[in-house]
C-alpha cells in the first residue's frame, strides 16, 4: 500500500507543492544564475526549468530518483533553447566525475534526500573549485518554539509527504562543505511557521 502511494500519491503532492506559484518567488532569485554546465539535484517535476537563463547554460543534467517525476518533468515547460537532461539519479552516490560541473541548483531537495551531508559532500565532490551551488530550501525555523513543534510534527509530515523533513538546518548543512556568500531566509508568507521558514542563497565551493 506505502509503495503504491509513493508511486501514484507522492509525485501529484511534489508537482502541486512544490511546483507552486508561491514558491516561484524564491526559485528566481537563485536559478537565472546557474552557467556553463549545470546539475540539478532533485529535478522534481521541472519546476526550475523556465527559469533557467538558457544563454549562460551550456548543459544541464537534472538528476531525479523518481520515475514518475522524471517522466513529467520530460515534459514539462522550459526556458527556449535549454539543453537538459533528464536522468535516473541519486544526490547521496551521484555518477559523474569529480569538477564535472560549473554550477549546481539544489531547491527544495535537501528536505528530501535520506542524507543531506552526504549529498553536499558529493555536490562538493563534482563541482569544480570555485564553482558555485545555487540554493533556495525550507527547514527548521530559528524560533526555539516553533523548531520544538517542528520536531514533534516531523515524523507525521515526513511519511504523508514522501520522505520531506521540516526540521533539518539548511545553512549548517551548506557549510560543513561549502563557503556561503549570499543567503536570505524568511517566514513565507501566509504560510504556517511550522511550514514556512525559507533560506536561499549562494555558496561556493571551498
């Protein structure tokens, strides 16, 4: 029955969650400034492809565990004259070589991965030096109170969702691997703190 639902249930809630207008917003701060050849972590159901600013993109590989996202995001709308490819992959065991890549976007993904660390260090791993993740997340909230709800809601929320945590530390991940230096964060609005506290930024590979 959980198989079924992660097959047929989990990519609807993804396409309309993630792929939702409000969070547009945040996708365009951070992916117009993906160039030369980029990897997309999480490639979802290709809600950052139009953003995509197809004359600074050489190549683009978005990588997604799901079949049935890869299958949507296949067709999905993107930016005009955008090279991309869709692909079977994992951001925990990523199959490319190491400085494979100029940029990497990472939205709304590290909520997801069984293990953010490690999907850093391999992001860390095939991006070439002085290369740059490209990050727009949502995660633990820095209000004590709201971060102890979180906690408590965390494992409900992470089986109806698919596997999304609300409780993991986007920035202090990001660090252990890469320098920050550009990073916003806020409650979205009309949203529940619980749900809605956003960082997004820019790193660069130490």
């Amino acid at each position: 029955m959980f198989g079924w639902y992660e097959r047929h249930v989990v990519p609807r809630i993804v396409r309309c969650g993630c792929g939702s207008e409000a969070l547009d917003d945040y996708r365009k701060q951070v992916v117009p400034q993906a160039q030369g050849t980029v990897l997309e972590l999480g490639v979802g159901a290709g809600a950052n492809l139009p953003f995509y600013d197809a004359t600074k993109v050489k190549r683009l590989v978005g990588i997604e565990p799901s079949p049935e996202l890869r299958t949507i995001a296949a067709r999905a709308e993107r930016a005009v004259g955008l090279d991309v490819a869709i692909q079977a992959g994992e951001g925990e065991n990523l199959e490319f070589e190491d400085a494979s890549f100029d940029s990497i976007v990472c939205t709304f993904t590290l909520c997801s991965v069984t293990d953010p660390q490690r999907t850093l260090a391999e992001a860390r791993r095939v991006l070439r030096p002085g290369g740059v993740l490209l990050f727009s997340e949502h995660g633990a909230a820095p209000d004590a109170k709201v971060a102890r709800w979180q906690r408590r809601l965390d494992p409900l929320w992470s089986r109806i969702m698919g596997g999304c945590h609300i409780t993991r530390n986007v920035r202090a991940h990001i660090e252990q691997h890469f320098a920050i230096d550009k990073h916003d964060a806020l409650y979205q609005p009309e949203v529940p703190k619980l749900l809605g506290w956003m960082e997004w930024g820019r790193a660069v590979a130490r």
